[in-house]
C-alpha cells in the first residue's frame, strides 16, 4: 500500500504544484488553458491510466481547476499553524466548500476494489472503475487528493516561504525548510539583505 500513498502523494502536489511562481515575483497558472491539462497528464502516464491519449477540453479544464483550489485549500488548512502558500493566502476556499468539491469530484466515477499481488511483493488493493464506467479524470486526481491528506505523509506536508515562492512541498528531514535548495539560498539572501538594510 506504501507504493500508492507515495504516488497519490506525487500526484497531488504536482497538480498543486501547476501553480508556481514566475521568478519574477508573479504566479504562473500551468493550467491556464486545456493544452496546459493535456501536457500535464501527458507527463504522467505512469500515475494516470491512458494518459498517452489524453485531450483536454475546457469542461475537463475547468472541472480539474475547479479540483485544484479544493486541493489548496486542503493544504492550507493542513499545514496550520503556518501560514499556507502566498499564492493561496488571499483567495482559499472555505473548508467545508472545499471538502465538498474534492467529495464531489472523487464520486463522479464508481470503482470497485481490485486485489494484485505481483511475484516476491506484497499484495496491494487498487481500485477501478466499474466495468463500463471509464476512469474520469477528476475522479482520479480527488481519489488521489484524499488518499494523500487521510494518510501519514500529511503530516509532512509544508508551505515554502522562500520569497517569491508559491509551493507545497513535503518535508524529508527535520531541519528542511524550503521546497528546493535554490528557495533556500534566496531567503538566506532575503535575510541578509534585511540585516544589512536595518544595520546600515
């Protein structure tokens, strides 16, 4: 089961993560048009089943925006006390909306449980569309959302708070502080700056 919680884990904080800053203090929505969804989930063909011949339009488009700010908000509220992304601070969603859009989303395809069990690994449940309901998108990437903030790594769950930076990330040590190393160097010179500013 561990296999899938990393995978919804990557899942979510990448479709989180199609909001990002611009590096020049801006945020840049990846997902501003269906050419942005569909090379989105033509990347991850190995976390989204028939992802190869995917196409968005602008339902789907709206429908998996519509998801995302959910998900924001989700982990705004998860990674209280702290303060969420600067992206999300101004414009999340009220909790309970937010919660009923990722249930909304995660029941719009009906699945059945699935047992595999691959030679010389552990047995690991899966679940799949009924037979004749296709696998819908959004109720993939909800099913995801919600595996992810009902499970362990939610608790590693972290804003980054680098200056100009607008990512979640999830924590792999104790003394990480920012999403990458490059977040990192720049709130080093941040506070540099600022010590200087004050002193001088």
């Amino acid at each position: 089961m561990r296999d899938s919680i990393v995978t919804d884990a990557h899942l979510v904080l990448d479709l989180a993560l199609t909001i990002r800053h611009d590096g020049n203090g801006g945020v840049v929505d990846d997902l501003a048009e269906p050419g942005g969804l569909t090379g989105w989930v033509r990347a991850r063909p190995e976390a989204l089943a028939g992802a190869e011949g995917y196409a968005a339009d602008a339902g789907g488009l709206a429908d998996v925006r519509d998801l995302r700010a959910a998900v924001r908000a989700l982990f705004a509220h998860a990674v209280r006390p702290a303060e969420p992304s600067p992206a999300d601070a101004t414009r999340l969603l009220p909790v309970p909306e937010a919660l009923r859009r990722l249930n909304d989303a995660a029941a719009r395809t009906p699945t059945v449980p699935v047992l595999e069990w691959p030679d010389g690994r552990d047995p690991v449940v899966r679940r799949r569309p009924v037979p004749d309901g296709g696998p819908d998108l959004t109720a993939v990437l909800a099913r995801a959302a919600i595996a992810f903030l009902a499970g362990p790594d939610r608790e590693r769950l972290r804003a980054c708070h680098a200056p100009r930076c607008v990512r979640y990330f999830l924590k792999e040590h104790p003394r990480q502080e920012w999403c990458k190393p490059s977040c990192g160097n720049r709130a080093r010179v941040a506070r540099h700056h600022e010590r200087h500013r004050r002193s001088g």
